[in-house]
C-alpha cells in the first residue's frame, strides 16, 4: 500500500488525498526524499486538513462572524403594521342610539443609519361607517416622515455603528487568529517530522554500533581460539555487545514514542497512528551563506506575523468601545424634524393638508454612573490591548533575532559534527587493526566504537536541530503559512533548505 493510499485510508477523502499528490510531486524530488515514505509536504497539508486545534480556531472565526451579523441587526430597516377596528353606539341629534364602526390600518418603517440618524415613515388610512343620523361616512389619509437627527451623545454614529465595527475587528482578528494558529499547527507537525526522521536515524546508528560490537565479538572469538586473546576479553565485549542491543531497543520504542507524536500533531485518529509509513524527505543541507539579522527582517516580520495583525485589530476594536463609552457620558441632545399630508374626503380644497414640526429634546441625567463605569472599563480593556501589542511586537524582535543565531549556530553544529564523524570512523578502523594484533586495549576497542556512536548521534541530532531551526525561524519571521482560510500555503521547499 502506497503513502497517500494509506493517507487516503486514514482520512476517507479522496480529494484530499489527490491535493496532497499534487502539492507533494514537485517538493518530493526537491527534498531528496525516499520512495515510499511519508513526506514533508504530506505531513503538512494533513495537519491543515485534520489538525483539532485548527478546526477549533475556525470555530472561532465562525462565532466572531455570527458576532457581526447580530450587530448589524440594528441598521435592518423594521416594517410594522397594524389593523384596528371598533364599534360605538354614540346618541345622535334626537338623542336616539346610532352606530359607528371605525377601521384603522397603520403601516410604519424605521430604519437607524449608521450615522447615528434614525428615519421613522407611516401611513394611516381611516375610515369610518356612520348611522344616517351620524351622518355620512368619512374616510381620512395621514402620512408622515421623520428624521432624528443626535447632536451630542451618538454624534456621527459613534455608539450606534460602534457595535458593527468592533465586531467586524473582532472577526478580522478571528481571521488572522486563525492562520498563526495555523502556522502553529504546522510549525509542531513538521517538528514532529524531523524528530520522527531523526529516530529512525538514530536506531539506524545503534544498529550499526550493535553490529560492530557483534562483529568485535566474533573477531574476539577467534583471536580467543587462537590463543591470542584471554577468555575475559571475550566476556567483557559480549557484555558490551549485549548493552548495545539494549540500548537499540529503547531506540525502537523511541520510534513508536516519535510516530505517535507525529500522529497527533497532524490529527490523525488514534488507530491509524501505526499506519504511519517511515519519513521520506531528508534533513536539510547546510547553506552556503549564513542567514542575517537586519532592520528589513523585522519589519518584514513585523508585516508578516498574523498574531500580530490579530492585536492590532484587537486594540482598534477596543479603541472603538471606548469611544463609544464616552460618547454615552455626554447629555442626549436630538433634532427631530417632522412632516405629514393629511387628506380627508370631508375636507375642502382650500384646507391646508402639509404640516411640519421641528423640535429639540434634551435628556440629562443628573448621574450617569453606568456610563462612567463603561468608560473606565473601556479604557482598561484599550490599556490592555496596547501592552499586548507593543509587548508582542517586542517579543517579535527578540524571537527572530533568537531564530535567526539558532540557524547560523545549529549549521556550524552540523559542520563540525560531521567533522567529527569523519575523523572517528578513520580513527576507529586503526584502532580495531591495533587491537588485533594486540597493540591496543579491550578498553580501547570499546571506547573508539563509542566514541564514534557518539559522535553519529550526535550529528543526527545536530541535523534535527538544524531542521527544526529553520521551521522556528520560518515561523517566527511569519512565512511559515501564506495566504487564507481554505486557502492556506506552506512553502515546505523552504523548510527542507537552509535561508
């Protein structure tokens, strides 16, 4: 069964899977990978599918959405209408009883713009059904048009639209919530990657180092035969033979250890963790260059970090509240301006039917507690928010100068250790000539085969490093995941070369 077969199985998409082939094609070849493996570029393009914790940002995102939508309920315009009908039985002229039957429809709109001014409209139709000793039937018409106008709290819509438009940087915020909590998925999947690689790499070195002290043994066999070598000698390498078989088994279940922290990581459900073929994409080369800390990188990254533009928008929506707290605080002083035609059929032409009202209505509180006490949290919370961001931005900086050394560091860590690897493996094969024809110690011959064990682990840990490093740096400088929801892009050619 091949890699996205497997992928396939373990995520029942098709769709999916047929992404992840086209995604990985071109990186696989990039990366150097093995046939067969799980790649890079797979790992990646799972964890953005299946990963837990990014469906539970989209949540968010969805709840600031809903969030948005409430609060532009206020600016909906609103229809009413209602239908009256009486009946009275009013004395006439003569004293007698008659009957009047009145019917009232009323049809009315409103609607608050966002500017604070709240436009009102109705229309009334009357008519009225009179006994003959009432007189005749009447009908009347009324339509009016009004407009209140705020001049000092709400001036501009500043609490009216306040609502809508911290709403709507709250959900912009929930956006870029959602990509660094990407970039943070990612960032811990392909991490996971590399410490799969590397302890798949590392039993490959405590194979190796358990089959040279079986081979040493053998060797010792002989010499032991021949009467070269003492029985001890023999015993004391069996017994180191017999801790490097220990010591690879830990390693073995280190794979498991690794898999199922790489399983996690990418989401995968729990019994398709096992299923997990070995890592393909092998550790990055060194650079040629070292990678540089400089003005331009922060402030690229500065434009770049999502948690960062989440704050800013964070603090723009609390600037936003306070705003509109204090614009509470002020006395509520409105224009209402008011015009109606009325028409009636008992009405005669030269009667005036167009009527107008202006007025100013003035509301005072003499305590407005509630509105002083949403001002000091307003301006709390909008306190908040700029330590926040200006505390974030400065761990920004310091981050990325951080990632930036880790890179230069961990490549110069690689370098040397594949130094040391080298000049180990020379030295260890004139140590094993020297032990067999008895110019060397048992204790020599042991401690050559583990000094260069040693030395391999150590170099697949520096490469682990240097891996990790480069994701950290990719991350932390905010190019680890581009683009938006269901459209998000990780550079992984990037993560498996050196900046």
């Amino acid at each position: 069964m091949t890699t996205l077969s497997r992928l396939a199985r373990v995520l029942g998409s098709g769709v999916i899977v047929a992404g992840l082939a086209a995604h990985a094609s071109a990186d696989v070849a990039a990366a150097d990978a093995a046939p067969g493996g799980l790649v890079l570029d797979q790992v990646v393009q799972v964890t953005l599918s299946a990963s837990p914790e990014l469906k539970l940002a989209a949540t968010e995102v969805e709840i600031a959405s809903g969030e948005l939508t409430v609060s532009r309920a206020a600016f909906e315009l609103k229809l009413t209408t209602a239908a009256t009908a009486s009946r009275t039985s009013p004395l006439d002229a003569n004293g007698a009883r008659a009957v009047q039957q009145d019917f009232l429809v009323t049809a009315g709109a409103q609607r608050l713009l966002r500017n604070g001014v709240l436009a009102t409209s109705e229309v009334s139709l009357t008519r009225s059904l009179l006994s003959r000793s009432l007189g005749a039937d009447t009908a009347k018409a009324d339509v009016r048009l009004g407009v209140s106008i705020p001049l000092l709290r709400d001036r501009g819509g500043a609490s009216s639209a306040a609502a809508e438009q911290a709403a709507a940087r709250d959900h912009e915020a929930a956006r870029w919530g959602l990509r660094h909590a990407a970039a943070q998925q990612v960032l811990a999947a392909v991490a996971a990657y590399w410490d799969y690689q590397a302890a798949h790499r590392r039993l490959e070195v405590l194979r190796a180092s358990e089959a040279r002290a079986e081979r040493a043994v053998e060797e010792t066999r002989a010499l032991v035969q021949a009467d070269e070598r003492t029985p001890a000698d023999l015993i004391q390498l069996q017994g180191n033979a017999a801790s490097k078989r220990a010591t690879r088994a830990s390693a073995e279940q280190g794979i498991v250890a690794a898999r199922t922290a790489l399983g996690l990581a990418m989401g995968l459900p729990a019994d398709a963790i096992a299923t997990l073929p070995p890592p393909a994409t092998a550790f990055p080369k060194p650079a040629s260059g070292a990678a540089r800390l400089d003005a331009g990188l922060v402030a690229d990254t500065y434009r770049r970090r999502a948690d960062l533009a989440a704050a800013e928008q964070r603090t723009r929506s609390a600037s936003i509240r306070l705003e509109a707290a204090r614009s509470d605080q002020r006395p509520r002083l409105d224009l209402l301006l008011n015009t109606g035609y009325r028409a009636s059929d008992a009405e005669s032409l030269d009667e005036p039917r167009v009527d107008a009202l202006v007025e100013l209505r003035l509301e005072l509180p003499l305590s407005n507690s509630a509105a002083r006490g949403q001002v000091m949290q307003s301006s709390a919370a909008q306190q908040q928010r700029h330590l926040a961001h200006d505390d974030l931005r400065r761990r920004i900086a310091a981050d990325v100068a951080m990632a930036v050394e880790a890179v230069t560091h961990a490549e110069a860590t690689m370098l040397e250790s594949a130094e040391a690897v080298h000049l180990f493996e020379t030295g260890i094969q004139a140590v094993q000539r020297k032990f067999q024809l008895g110019g060397a110690t048992l204790f020599d011959l042991i401690q050559a085969q583990d000094a260069l064990t040693n030395a391999l682990l150590f170099d697949v840990e520096s490469q682990r490093d240097h891996a990790v490093a480069i994701a950290v740096l990719s991350f932390q400088s905010g190019r680890l995941v581009e683009g938006d929801r269901d459209n998000f892009r990780v550079p992984v050619a990037d993560l498996v070369r050196a900046p």
